[in-house]
C-alpha cells in the first residue's frame, strides 16, 4: 500500500512539473507578441510606455486579469489536488510567491541576465525558487523542529537569502579595497 501512495505523489508531483513548463512556455510565447512587450514595458517604466503610444491603464488591467486568472487556476488546482476547497487554503500565499521569487532571482538572477532567452530563464527561476523554498521547509519539519514556528523559520528562510546579494556586494567591496590598498 505504500508503495502505491508513493506512485501517486509522484505522479502528481510530474504532472504539476510539466503543468508549470506549459505555463511556462506559454507565457514566455505570450509575453514575446506586441501585446505582450506593451504589458513588459508598461511594468518596467509607465510613463515611457505611455510616451510610446502604449494605452498603459488598458495593459495594467490585462496584467491583472492574467495574474487573477493564473492565481485563480492554482487555487482550483491545489483544491483538486486536497480534495476540497477552504476559505483558508490560500493563506500564506503571498509569503510563498515572494519568497520564490527572492530565491529565485538571488540564485539565478545572474546567469539570466544577457541572456538571449532571459525572460523564459527568470520563468523558471521562480518556479526552481519555490522548489527550493519548499525543500527548505520540508528539512525543517524532517529536523523535527515545531510546526508552530514554520512561519518563523520561514522568515528566516526568506531573511538569508534577502541577505545573500548583500553580502556578497559587502565582500566584493572589501575585497577590491585590500587590492586597491597594497
């Protein structure tokens, strides 16, 4: 009988992978059309955009019917995967989505900078970052510490790897100055 649980958590597991490489790979298609680089440059900076000829008020609704429209198929998802849904389930998921996104960018925000394929890169730095994100968590619970303090440890998940990039620029500074100093 365990071994058939197994069987289907990895199933599942696959399934929700390739789930996310489709999601994936249609966004970066999407996000490649005209409208798509309107709704890019309407994020990075509005009013250069609007200069452009770009009708920025329409963009930002569209962005926002496709982050509601994404957020809304993972929450039916989750629920499918549960077996039911709760006025609760989604709690916490704020924390979760920039927690992958933190780690995300600070392990793999360098390599997809230049890149020719950047956009599908920091894509999937999201989704490798929230994998890792759970990951964590996981240890944490396998180490036996208490589930009352996951919201805790999960801060100071989120903590070490804001902390990451600023250390690394402290070191690199201190460093240049002991060459620039002999």
């Amino acid at each position: 009988m365990y071994p058939v649980i197994q069987q289907q958590k990895l199933k599942v597991f696959t399934t929700c992978i390739l789930f996310g490489v489709v999601i994936v790979a249609i966004l970066y298609w999407y996000f490649g059309t005209e409208q798509g680089h309107a709704i890019r440059a309407t994020g990075c900076n509005r009013q250069m955009a609007r200069a452009q000829g770009i009708n920025t008020s329409f963009c930002k609704v569209l962005a926002l019917m496709i982050s509601n429209g994404l957020v809304g198929l993972s929450g039916a998802l989750y629920a499918q995967y549960q077996g039911a849904a709760d006025v609760n389930m989604g709690r916490g998921a704020i924390v979760i989505g920039l927690a992958a996104v933190i780690i995300g960018d600070v392990l793999f925000g360098k390599m997809c900078a230049g890149k020719k394929l950047a956009f599908a890169y920091t894509l999937f730095s999201v989704i490798v970052g929230a994998i890792i994100y759970y990951l964590v968590l996981s240890i944490i619970l396998w180490l036996k510490f208490p589930s009352d303090d996951l919201k805790l440890f999960s801060a100071i998940v989120v903590a070490i790897f804001l902390a990451i990039p600023y250390l690394k620029n402290k070191k690199k500074k201190s460093n240049k100055g002991a060459v620039t100093d002999e």
